[in-house]
C-alpha cells in the first residue's frame, strides 16, 4: 500500500492552491482598480456611483414592469420527432431534389409552434 506522500496531492491541497490563485488575482485586480481610479477625486466617485445606481435601477425596474405587463407575446413551443418517420418528406411547395444520405438526414425533425398568450 503506498503512502500519503506517494499518492500525490489531496484535495485539500487542491482546494487551498485554487484559493491562493483566486486571491492572487483579486489583489493583482485591486492594485489595477487602484491605479486607474487615483486620480478621480471623491465628486467624481460619487457622481459614478450615482450614475452606476441610477442605470441598474433604470434597468431592473424595466425587467419588473416587462414581466408584469400584460402584453401579448408569443409563446414558442419546441415538439421534437415530429412525421412519420420519414426524414425526406419534402413541402408541396417546394419541390426539392432527392438529399443525399448526410447526418441531417438521420436527424429527427422538430417542429416549431408559435401561439398567442
């Protein structure tokens, strides 16, 4: 039976490298941050933090009022292995040459269905 050093790493050592790499770069990100904001005085954080509230508010408010509003949308319904079975078939309209057998051919047609709400 081979020892604990002979097996390799656990995963706690697995668990604890993944955690150092993920505070590396969030302090690699931090200092960057750091760097490229130094020079915006305490006004222009504020008014930027203004800004960033107004439109995430802006935004989500019109997500709530979207999903509420009583709107007629159309509902797509997806049916798979729609026919008789015959991958071939070909629309009266549309006269086509007979396909060559490919992998589309083998694949099962699928209906799309649009409705009202």
């Amino acid at each position: 039976m081979k020892n604990k050093k002979e097996r390799g790493p656990g995963p706690e050592t697995a668990i604890a490298l993944i955690i150092r790499v993920l505070l590396r770069v969030q302090a690699k990100w931090a200092k960057w941050m750091e760097r490229r904001t130094a020079n915006i005085p305490p006004n222009g954080m504020y008014l930027l933090l203004l800004l960033l509230v107004l439109c995430s508010a802006t935004y989500n408010g019109w997500v709530i009022y979207d999903s509420l509003s009583d709107r007629e949308r159309p509902v797509t319904f997806v049916n798979g292995s729609v026919g008789n079975g015959n991958h071939n078939e070909v629309n009266d309209e549309k006269k086509a040459a007979p396909s060559q057998n490919t992998i589309m051919d083998s694949m099962p047609k699928t209906e799309i269905q649009t409705q009202k709400k």
